[in-house]
C-alpha cells in the first residue's frame, strides 16, 4: 500500500501501478475522482505526482470510497444508499431485503469510521510496507 501524506514526496501513479497490480488507465480515472473529490492534490513537473489533500486521519475510507463512486451494498439487490435496486425483479416481495440494507448501512459506517491514518498505522504494525 502506498501512502500520499507528502512526507516523502509525491506519488507517481505509474510507480503505485507497478507496486499494486493496478492499471494505469485504472489509476487515472480513480485519482481523477479523488483530486475532485478533494482527497489528493496533484504536483505538476518532475519529481510529481499525488500528494493526500487533507491530513491522513481527517480522511475516512468510506469517503474515498464514495469520492470514486464504489458501490458498498452486500449484494446487488440493494444499491449504494441502501434502496431496494431497480434491477430487482423480487424488490416488492423479497423477506430479506431489509437485512441487505442494514448490514449496507452498518458497513459504511465502520469505513467511514475507520481514516486511512488507521490503516496505515496496521498496516506498520503488521509489518507491510509503505513505502514507494
């Protein structure tokens, strides 16, 4: 995992492609929503890349998660606010919609709960590397 706090620097998005496994194109439209979203800022010229926008423990994982328009619903009946989906054929007679929603609800509020410090700090703790 790598982390944008500026502390070293910028992040090239090409350098967390190669580190994650991650597609450049992928990338592009995923931090083009963060630096809209106000999560990270971009440096221009050589040496740039992303730095985070706000310190690391003001920003939850609920919230990048909601900046790059992720869905969280447990299964695809219910949709990202917790509203039976309309591609549901079984909305208006399903016994156990209401549990999909609520344990979509309960799932967004662990992660906006939990801030990328948290992670980072478990992360460190478990002995994975930040670094570039």
């Amino acid at each position: 995992m790598l982390v944008l706090t500026g502390e070293d620097g910028p992040v090239n998005l090409k350098s967390i492609s190669q580190k994650e496994g991650i597609s450049l194109h992928y990338l592009e439209q995923l931090f083009s929503k963060l630096r809209k979203g106000e999560i990270v800022k971009s440096i221009k010229g050589p040496g740039g890349g992303y730095v985070l926008a706000r310190k690391p423990d003001e920003i939850s994982i609920g919230e990048v998660i909601e900046m790059v328009d992720e869905p969280i619903s447990p299964v695809f009946c219910v949709d990202h606010d917790g509203e039976a989906s309309a591609t549901c054929h079984r909305s208006g007679e399903c016994t156990t919609q209401w549990l999909w929603a609520e344990l979509g609800d309960r799932i967004r509020d662990y992660l906006n709960s939990v801030t990328i410090q948290e992670v980072c700090e478990k992360a460190r703790s478990r002995g994975l590397s930040m670094e570039q």
